[in-house]
C-alpha cells in the first residue's frame, strides 16, 4: 500500500492551514468554485458543505475557509443577468457577469 498522501496538506476542518499569501487569480478561483457549488446545491447549512468541499479540493485548501466564506456573505443579493463573479483577491469583490475562466 503507497504511503503518499493524495494532498499537498492534510484537510483542515476549520480551514486555516495556508502557508504565505495567496495570489489573488488563486482567491478568485476558490471563491467562485465556492459560489458554483452552492449554487448547485443549495444546501440548508453552507458552512458544513464548504467545509467538506473546502477540505477535499486541492487547490482550495491554499485559501483559508474563513476568508472564503467572508467573501460569500458580501455577494450582492440583487440579481444580475450575467451573474456574477468574484474578482481581485482577497481585496476584491463582487462584478457582474461571468468569471474570466471557470
């Protein structure tokens, strides 16, 4: 049995464990696969399904939780025909249309 783990870092359930900054196109990703997945799902508790996403997504795991779920609660609540999308890392914020890439 191989004893390489299949993650860069162990899973974090409180989702605190990256290491230096992130860049900011890495932010805009976590955040807007975040917002997909829920939006997908809908789920009653989005904190346990972000957590669980959080913890099982490779690249998320270099984005801290906490701030993703920061960035999540300031998505505007009016409705846009494009949609939208996060942008400018963790200093960012909410624009309309579609995120650059996916």
């Amino acid at each position: 049995m191989p004893t390489e783990r299949p993650f860069l870092h162990d899973p974090d359930p409180g989702g605190t464990t990256p290491l230096g900054a992130v860049p900011p196109a890495l932010f805009d990703l976590a955040v807007n696969r975040a917002d997909a997945a829920l939006r997908g799902l809908r789920p009653r508790h989005p904190e346990t399904v972000l957590a669980a996403w959080h913890a099982r997504t490779r690249f998320a795991r270099r984005v801290p939780l906490a701030a993703v779920l920061i960035a999540l609660s300031r998505k505007p609540s009016e409705q846009s025909e494009e949609g939208w999308h996060w942008a400018g890392g963790e200093s960012g914020g909410w624009v309309p249309g579609r995120a650059p890439f996916p």
